[in-house]
C-alpha cells in the first residue's frame, strides 16, 4: 500500500486537461493529478497525441480510463503506462447518460466483478498502480454493505488504492451536475471502509473546499481528493506542499504563480495552441481578491484568437494589485 501523495485533483471532464495541470503544477508540486477521463475506443481508435501528451512538469499524473471491456483496458493500460503516466485509474462514478450507454462509469458499480476482471486484466498488462474511482453506491443499492461488499471483491484482485466520491448517484433522474451535488454526502461510510480495510489506501472524495476540511479528513482516510473546488479556486492549493506534505517551502503570489506560466503560454502559442485553450483555466487565479473582475473581463474580452499570446496575460496582470 506504499503511496506518497495524500492529496490529489480529481477528473473533470472539460477541466483537467494538459493546460490546467501544468498551471496546478505551479501551485503545487506534490499533489496528484488526474487527466479526464479517457475512453477506452478514444485510445484504441483516435489520436492518441491528442489525448494523451503531457508536460513533464505535470508528474505525477494518473490517467483516468472509462470501459469495461478487460482486454481493452488491458491495452490502453499499457500505452499510458508506456506513455509516461504514473497510474491508471479506472472510472466508476460517471453517472452521465452517455457514458451508462456504454455500460461503464457509475453503473458499474452494480457489477463488481465485472471491474475486478478490468482490474485485474489491467493489473497484468503494466507495472504501475492500478486504481478505482468510485461512488458510495447507484440508486437503490446504495447500503454500506453494498460499498462493502463492492470494495471486497474489487480488491481481492490486489487493488489497494480506492477513491470514494461519499455521494451515491442517481442513475435516473439526476444531471450529472445534479450528482455532484444533490445525494447527500456520508462521510462516515468512507471513515468506516478504512476502518475495516485497514490496508487499503482510501481516498476520500466530495464536498472538500477548505485546507481544514482537507487536514480533518486526514485524520480518518489516507488521502483526500478536490474537485470542483480545485477547479473554481486554484489557489486553495497554495500552500499544501508546507501544510499537509511538510515540506520547508514558501507559497508562490497570484502574480508569481500567473508569471510562471508565461513561458508555457509563448512554448504553447509556437507549437498552435490559442491563448484561449489556456487562459481558460487561469481564470480564477485571483478568486476573492480586489482586481478579479478586471482580470477576468480583459483576458475574456481579449483572449481571443490565434494572433494573442502571452502579452494578453501581462496586460491583464497589470490591472490587479501586486500583493496577491
């Protein structure tokens, strides 16, 4: 169960792409990140640069793969391992329509032994971590025991690392933005999971938006996972790297932390990547602060386009007060 991170960014679909993890990455060295979740027939049959290249800045990073097909997983397993990833992380908590369509995501979470022949194929094929992300449970069979139960089987393969959104999913009824939010979080469904899989690493996932949340969770699982969260308020993870992971090192400003990126912008802008594809995830770098509005107004209104480029970035960084 050897794992040094304790706290990681979760798959977001239109979120976590290559761009926002490299700004993460000038936030916070330690923390785990994930890609979106990447389908199974996308790898087997698209353009796999596309999906999956990565700065190697971005270390470490888990790829987050969507099937249920154990010998496609197998494969795809083994071009992001041979692809440089650090994990594969396998999605059962997607309750979308689209993705039940192609019988994976949360409505797996009815089959557990389906996903621990997909674990176990994927297990075989790479000599790197394989995880889970999962739901406390789908619609009615959503007791603890049915957790239990799910859990136990999936790690009889020799999974131990387990990612616990503390929400069930409604897999009829509910948008997935609904999912994120509407069931209600149990916590201590996850706090008792690692009680009772003591040599699991359990990660708890749902709800999280403060340091203090962070270090109370830590005190009942091994890990904590951030969403939306990490998404709407990057900043939140400033300070991690001293405060959770201990090291002897000073937070990055707002400003230090948008300069930083500058280079990746003018690198990204020469090899055909539009400012906007970036800047997008830079929006919410000085959420609270005196001069957001600003920011986000300028980089909005003129961040678009091929022709624009990282002075866009200067400029709008002039209209907020250097102290952030």
């Amino acid at each position: 169960m050897e794992c040094s991170h304790l706290l990681s960014v979760a798959p977001m679909m239109d979120r976590t792409d290559r761009h926002f993890r490299y700004l993460m990455r000038q936030i916070t060295r330690r923390t785990l990140l994930h890609t979106e979740m990447v389908t199974t027939g996308a790898i087997i049959h698209g353009d796999r640069p596309k999906l999956l290249d990565f700065d190697p800045e971005e270390h470490p990073i888990s790829l987050q793969l969507g099937g249920d097909n154990p010998a496609d997983l197998a494969t795809c397993a083994k071009v992001g391992e041979d692809w440089g990833y650090d994990e594969i992380n396998l999605n059962v908590g997607c309750p979308s329509p689209r993705v039940q369509q192609g019988n994976f995501g949360a409505c797996l979470m009815t089959q557990p032994e389906v996903v621990a022949n997909c674990i176990a194929a994927m297990q075989n094929a790479v000599n790197i971590p394989v995880t889970v992300k999962h739901r406390i449970g789908v619609d009615e069979q959503d007791s603890y025991e049915d957790l239990c139960r799910f859990v136990e089987i999936v790690s009889q393969t020799g999974c131990d690392r387990f990612s616990v959104h503390a929400r069930k999913a409604w897999l009829q009824g509910l948008s997935p933005k609904e999912n994120r939010t509407v069931p209600p979080l149990r916590y201590e469904d996850v706090y008792r999971l690692k009680q009772e899989f003591p040599n699991l690493w359990i990660e708890i996932n749902g709800g999280i938006t403060e340091l203090a949340q962070i270090k109370n969770h830590l005190e009942q699982v091994n890990a904590v996972m951030i969403g939306r969260a990490a998404y709407d308020n990057p900043y939140l993870f400033a300070t991690v790297d001293r405060d959770i992971y201990g090291e002897a090192t000073e937070p990055k400003t707002r400003h230090e932390i948008v300069e930083s990126m500058l280079p990746y912008i003018e690198r990204s802008h020469a090899n055909g990547v539009k400012l906007h594809s970036i800047s997008r995830h830079m929006l919410s770098i000085f959420l609270g602060k005196p001069g957001t509005k600003a920011w986000k107004r300028y980089i909005t209104e003129e961040g678009r386009g091929f022709e624009v480029s990282r002075e866009v970035i200067e400029q709008a960084l002039a209209l907020v007060p250097q102290y952030f």
